[in-house]
C-alpha cells in the first residue's frame, strides 16, 4: 500500500482521478509495474490496485471504520 503526500495544488487528486478513471483526459498514459493501463473503466482498475476512496465523515456516523470501509 502506499500514499501521496504532498503541499496544495502538487497534483495529487488530479493524478488520483487519472489514474482512477474519473478524469476525462484523452491524452497521455498511465503504466503500472512497466505495463499500460489505460483504457479500462473505473471498476477494472481495483482488479490491478488502484483504487480511490473519498472523504465524507457523514457514510454511517454510527457504523465502526471497518463498516464504513466495507
């Protein structure tokens, strides 16, 4: 697992929705361990370990973090 970290306006949220499939960029790629994926939708990119989550305390105030990850 790993994180980026970085000041205000580095690009982290736009890397993360390129990556992620929710930009709406056209160009460009995006290579993990060396190999392409770019192309697949949003869902595909879990299978391969990229994934986002978004903040929002209000999920399920009363569910544990474990719930609330699930």
């Amino acid at each position: 697992m790993c994180g980026r970290i970085g000041p205000n306006g580095a690009g982290k949220s736009t890397f993360l929705n390129e990556a992620t499939r929710l930009g709406n960029d056209t160009t460009g790629s995006i290579r993990l361990d060396g190999q392409p994926i770019e192309g697949g939708e949003t869902r595909e990119m879990v299978g391969v370990g990229v994934a986002r989550m978004f903040k929002n305390r209000g999920i399920c105030a009363s569910g544990t973090v474990l719930e609330n990850v699930m």
